[in-house]
C-alpha cells in the first residue's frame, strides 16, 4: 500500500475556536506585491484537520510551518469567508478577509531558507537580493513576536560581533545587527525607530553592552557615513559601547 508523501508549509487556524483548519502545501496569491488590505487566496494541496472548514471565520492565522510542523510565524487575517473551489485542475480553499498583517512579496523565499534546515545558521541571509533580505526581516520579525513570551527578561552586559563584510544594503545592516545580538535568524530592528524600541527593551538583550563592528567601511561606503553614523549614534545615545572595527 502506497503513502501519500505531504510537505505542507502552512495550516489556516480559527483563532476563534482556537484549533487548526487545515493544512496546506502552498498558499496562492497572499504574498503579492500589493497594499490592498482585502485580500482573496487559495490554499492549495490541503488536508483538513477536522471534519469541515467553516464558511466565515472572525479571525484567521496562517501559520507558516517547518517540517516537523512547528510554526515559525504567522499572519493575521479577519472577517475570513471560506470555500471549496477548483483552482487549477484540482481542490482548493478559497479565502477572502482582511489583512492585519501585509506579507512581504519575497516573504516564501526567506522562509524556505528556515525550512532548509532545522537549525539555522549564521548568514542564511547574505546571498538574498535586496527586497528578499527585507523580506527576511519580516520574516524574522514575525518569528520573534512568535517565540518569544511577553515575560522574557532582557539580558544586559557581554560583548558582541557584528560581521559587516556583507552589509551592503540597509536590509543588510538590520539582518547582520539582528543575528549578532540574538543569533541567527535573530530580530533587533528593521529601521532606526524599529531600533530604538528593541533598544528600549523587550527583545531581550538591553544597554549596557558593547558591540564590535568589524568592517564597517563595507557599510559606510554602500550606505553612505550619514546613515552609518545615525545607527551608531542611535546605538551609543542607548547606552551602548560601539566600536568600529
């Protein structure tokens, strides 16, 4: 007797029922270069969990999963009207709600270099074009909001290294910061207000600490010293001891 082999990538969860809908190979026409909030998709290649999907659901996640169908993160759609169609020769879900959260286009290659492997490492990111690596940090973004529990204590102190080499965007920069400070796939902002709040604390690591910024002329000389020195300006008016290496 033949298995059926999935690789599932997402599960729709009723945040309203609290239990997951289905799961799904690939979610068609939600990451798409697009600001409109009301948005229609399909699931495609899905499995139901259990006996039936509902017709309206208040508030829908769609979790993006790994291979071990552990959510790496997730985004938030309302007011969801569900329906079996056919899309493209075979059964779908078709889904049509509201945004709360706006998926970055590139966002599925960013989180198949999650699923790549089950622990990440270092410079997963370097070799994404520029709008890829903004969607990694969306992407790492949303895991943090993901894992990590409001009751996490902010650590303080120690020192840190930032690899500069390949900081050749500003994408590149917030990818690079985010990883020496919390490791790989790591968040510490996405822009210099997205910093100034993670340096306020809540995102695990707080000032007083030092950080060490190796090859900083790599930025300086794709980013310019203005925004160079904005960013460690902002760094060092927290309380953090920069060094430009």
């Amino acid at each position: 007797m033949s298995v059926s082999i999935r690789n599932d990538a997402y599960t729709l969860y009723s945040v309203d029922e609290g239990q997951e809908l289905c799961t799904a190979e690939n979610i068609v026409g939600f990451f798409v270069d697009s600001e409109e909030s009301w948005r229609t998709f399909y699931a495609v290649r899905y499995s139901l969990r259990g006996q039936c999907v509902h017709d309206d659901v208040e508030h829908l996640e769609v979790r993006v999963i790994d291979s071990t169908e552990k959510v790496l993160g997730s985004y938030s759609v309302s007011h969801v009207h569900i329906e079996e169609v056919e899309h493209e020769g075979g059964a779908a879900l078709r889904l049509s709600g509201y945004l709360l959260d706006h998926p970055h286009p590139d966002a599925p290659t960013a989180w198949g270099r999650w699923r790549e492997s089950s622990n990440l490492e270092l410079n997963a990111w370097v070799t994404l074009s520029p709008t890829e690596r903004e969607a990694w940090l969306d992407s790492v973004r949303l895991h943090h909001d993901w894992e990590s529990p409001d009751s996490e204590v902010d650590a303080s102190g120690g020192v840190y290294e930032v690899d500069g080499r390949n900081i050749t965007d500003r994408a590149g920069l917030y990818c690079a910061l985010g990883e020496a400070l919390r490791g790989p796939g790591g968040y510490f902002g996405s822009t210099l207000d997205a910093l100034r709040d993670c340096l306020g604390g809540g995102f695990g690591l707080t000032p007083p600490f030092v950080l060490n910024w190796h090859s900083v002329k790599t930025a300086q000389n794709h980013l310019g010293d203005s925004y160079v020195n904005k960013v460690v300006n902002t760094m060092r008016s927290a309380g953090v001891s920069v060094n430009l290496c």
